[in-house]
C-alpha cells in the first residue's frame, strides 16, 4: 500500500528475498482483472459484477487482487479510514524501506498518521499494478502511485511551507487472507525536498545525524566476478524456450547491460523512443538518457554487481508486458559520479522497478531507488574521514 509523503523509521538490515516461490506471470487470469490504466476511479471502487477471481480469506467488498490493493489504499487514505491499517496488515508485518525495515502494524500505523498529518489533502493516484499469485499461496502486487498535495503540516523534513509537491512511489506487497503481510517501499524522497525548497545537503546532513548511531555494516566481495576471470555469461535460452520469454528477456539482458557492461545492448532492449521515469520527477527520452543513467551508477561504483531479487508479470494485450522488478546493486564508491566525491563506501543500492514490454522492446519504465538512504550512508563516511 503505497503512501508518497512518508518516511518510516527503520533499523538497519538488508531485505532477504522473499521465502515464497514467486510464479513469472498469471496465465489467462490478468484479462479477467479489471486494469488500473484508463479506468475511471468510480468503476475502480464501484466495480461491476461481482468476484473476478477467487479471494478466500478476503473481504467480501472486494472483487479481484488489483481491486483490493487499490480500493484499501484509497479507503485508508483518502477516505481517511486509517484504522483500517489493523484489518488489512499482518500484526508482525515486515516493512522494507530504503532505510532499513521494520515490524509490526503499529508503526505503520504510526508513520500514516504523521504523513496525513504533513500532507492531509493529498491525492494518491493508482499508475498501474502488476501481481501475480493465488488466494492459498498468496499474491504479491507491485502497486505505482502518483501523488499530488501540500505540505501544510509538519514533516521529518521540516516546517509547513504551503508548496505544492508532486510525489511518486512504488509499493511491493505480498497479500494473504485480507492482511499486507511484507511490504517494500520506495519513494522520491529527494524530489520532495527539492520541491519543499529545501537544502538537499543540509538536508540530507541533518536526516543523516539521526542515522549516526546506527551499527555499521560489514561487507565482504561484490561477486561481481569471480578472481581476475571475466564477469560470466547469462547460461544459453533453452532450444524449447518459447518465442518470447519474459522473464529470460529482463533477466539475460540486463545482466549484460549491468554486469558484464555491454552498453551496446541497450539499442536491443530498449526502443528508441522510450520514456524513462526516475527520482527527482524526472521523464527522460530516449535510449541515450538510459544509457546515461547506467553509466551514471556504475561510474560511481565501478564494482558494482546487479541482481534481480524478485520478478514477475501480466500480459496486457499481444506482445504487451508490463512487469514488476525488485533489484539489488551492491558496490564500493571509489568513482565519480551521481553522488559525487568518492568515499571508499559500500553501498547498496536497492530498487523497485515496473517496465512496459512491447513488440520485445521496452518502451516506458519507472525505477525507483533507495537514494536518501545511500546519500546519508556518504554523508557519514566523508564525515569521518574529515
């Protein structure tokens, strides 16, 4: 369930992957969910004719998996129904954020209520959800949200000011019974301060002070390759493999573009006039504005290895995919790049990322990353060393 404003108090810890085996794509059951993109929000929470899909365990009011994810986020929020937070989150709940994770529904419910209270006219706006799964394993739902508010009430970033700030986010959820049970959460924390007018660095220092007493954390070799050998090929497609396989597609391509750093297979994946949203508001176009994003991430940690965490997928209509990817980066920061002067530090860079497959090219994709949380983790570094 996806909030823009809020910036939860975490511990430190890296997300494991998720214990449950996690199915590509739904065969033959997306086409019978009503789809969030150009669906008007009355057939969204009032919809049509009754129970798409089988949800033992949930509430009757609900009608299939993307109705749930969307309609409890608006009875939550925007209907302000917070207390609904303890019908719809596991007690023990484990939320992932970019810095760190916490348990338990009562922090969620603590952190909701200090968001409305900073932004208490703000709109959420449901993008697309992508989800796989079924009522006895449980679903996962990858949830984009767009927001639109003002900051009239005191935040973790600051005073009221008044501005007007748009926001942007990515809910991972897995579902089960009616109850959130994890949760990973990503949002363009740094594109709200600079919207708030704010300093980012001081900012950024000031949020990083807060994080000074936490355990450092031991890191040992990025396995980006193994010893003084070449970073290793993705293993051959099967000769069985169908046409166009999706999750070999995502997976064997970006472990080129990103590990064995063949940029040149960007104008494979990518179509020419793709449009690329990341943090800070930014719509970029084109595969040279990717391009610069990656060489951007690996200039500053030129180490880095990537790996895809969590993948899956709907069909939207032939030759249409829209996918939702959970992805680690992890490297050292010796190089120059998006986040400045070297620090010698071990970062992992975690995000959460939905792509629109089509005629096997992507063609529009959202990435969001852990950026506030590695621009703290530098703060300190360089303040120790001064």
């Amino acid at each position: 369930m996806a909030r823009l404003s809020a910036r939860s108090r975490s511990r430190n810890g890296a997300q494991p992957p998720a214990e449950r085996p996690v199915p590509g794509a739904t065969p033959g059951a997306a086409e019978r969910v009503l789809p969030v993109q150009n669906t008007d929000i009355t057939r969204l929470m009032s919809p049509e004719g009754g129970r798409r899909q089988s949800l033992a365990g949930f509430d009757a009011d609900y009608v299939d998996i993307v109705n749930y994810i969307v309609r409890c986020t608006h009875k939550i929020w925007e209907e302000m129904g917070m207390g609904l937070i303890y019908t719809h989150y596991l007690h023990n709940a484990k939320v992932y954020t970019g810095d760190g994770w916490f348990l338990g529904r009562d922090q969620v419910v603590a952190n909701s209520v200090q968001a409305l209270s900073a932004m208490p006219d703000e709109r959420a706006y449901a993008e697309s959800v992508v989800w796989t799964g079924d009522d006895q394993a449980g679903f996962y739902t990858s949830h984009l949200v767009l927001s639109m508010g003002h900051y009239s009430g005191a935040s973790v970033y600051g005073p009221p000011s008044g501005r007007r700030v748009l926001g942007c986010g990515i809910a991972l959820c897995y579902v089960k019974d009616n109850l959130i049970c994890e949760e990973w959460l990503l949002h363009d924390d740094v594109g709200v301060i600079r919207q708030l007018g704010l300093d980012v660095d001081k900012t950024v220092a000031r949020l990083a002070e807060q994080d000074a007493a936490k355990p450092p954390q031991n890191y040992g070799d990025t396995e980006h390759r193994l010893g003084q050998f070449a970073p290793e090929p993705y293993p051959p497609q099967s000769a069985a493999a169908a046409d166009f396989d999706v999750d070999d597609f995502v997976r064997r391509h970006l472990h080129e573009i990103w590990n064995r750093r063949m940029f040149n297979v960007i104008r494979d994946v990518y179509a020419p006039d793709v449009l690329f949203h990341q943090t800070h508001g930014r719509s970029e176009y084109g595969r040279g504005d990717y391009t610069a994003f990656v060489l951007g991430l690996l200039a500053a940690f030129p180490d880095a290895r990537f790996s895809i965490d969590q993948l899956y997928w709907n069909q939207e209509g032939p030759d249409t995919y829209r996918t939702s990817m959970r992805w680690s980066l992890i490297g050292t920061h010796t190089g120059h790049g998006r986040f400045g002067e070297p620090t010698g530090q071990r970062v992992r860079v975690w995000g959460l990322t939905q792509h629109l497959i089509r005629a096997g090219r992507i063609v529009d994709e959202w990435t969001l990353i852990n950026e506030l949380a590695i621009l703290k983790q530098l703060y300190l570094a360089r303040r120790a060393k001064a």
